[in-house]
C-alpha cells in the first residue's frame, strides 16, 4: 500500500509559529488527515498571517476548526471575530467534515458549551 494511500488519523503540527507555512506545505497530507490540532498565538511569525487565513485555507481543505479551550471547543469556522487575531495563544482542533462522527462529536461539544451554557466567544480571551 502507497503511504499516500493512507489516512491520517490525527497531525498535530507544534513549530514555534510556523504552523501556517507547515499547513500550507502538508495540503496533501491534509487531504488525508482526520483529525488536526496546531498552535496559534499573537507572536512572530503568526503576526504577519491573519488566523482567518489559515481557518479559510483549511475551511476549502474540507476542515472545520475550533478553538480547544481547556474542556470545550468554540468553533471558529463561519463564526470568525477580528478579534481572534490579537488572541494571545491556543491550540486550535480541526475535524475533516467527512468524518461524520466525530465532526458531530465537536460540533456537539462547541453547541453544548456555546448554546446551553451561555459561554460566549469573548471567553476564547480568558480561558488559556
């Protein structure tokens, strides 16, 4: 079996800002990818790449992302604020659309947290 053949359960992407460059590098990849989970902050070199960017980008990939806050996802995928640009670091958890199950799984998680809790997006600020 080609490894090119083969789906990628889950791609955690950590380089020290460079998330965006890797991303755009991996599309192949990603296009096998399940599950992806990379870091965002406010400093060099993301400075100069807008998040709204990279969660289009990833949007056209098929991904939908949210922001993994310490016990619940808030998505930013159709729901992106300006000021998630200035946000001072997180990790963000992208689930391909096509994995129904577990893309209703986040997509439950972010309704649970956002709808009955009454949590806003401005939390994405307080809870890292």
């Amino acid at each position: 079996v080609n490894g090119a053949d083969q789906y990628i359960d889950v791609l955690l992407i950590d380089t020290e800002g460079h998330d965006y460059e890797v991303l755009k590098a991996a599309r192949s990849a990603l296009s096998r990818t399940r599950y992806l989970e990379f870091e965002f902050h406010s400093f060099k070199p993301w400075i100069d790449t807008p998040l709204l960017k990279a969660i289009d980008y990833l949007s056209r990939l098929d991904f939908t992302c949210y922001w993994a806050l310490k016990q619940r996802l808030l998505r930013i995928t159709n729901c992106y604020m300006n000021q998630y640009s200035k946000h001072h670091w997180s990790n963000i958890a992208c689930v391909k659309n096509s994995e129904i199950e577990l893309a209703k799984h986040m997509e439950s998680n972010f309704e649970n947290a956002f709808l009955n809790q009454n949590v806003s997006h401005s939390d994405v600020q307080s809870e890292v």
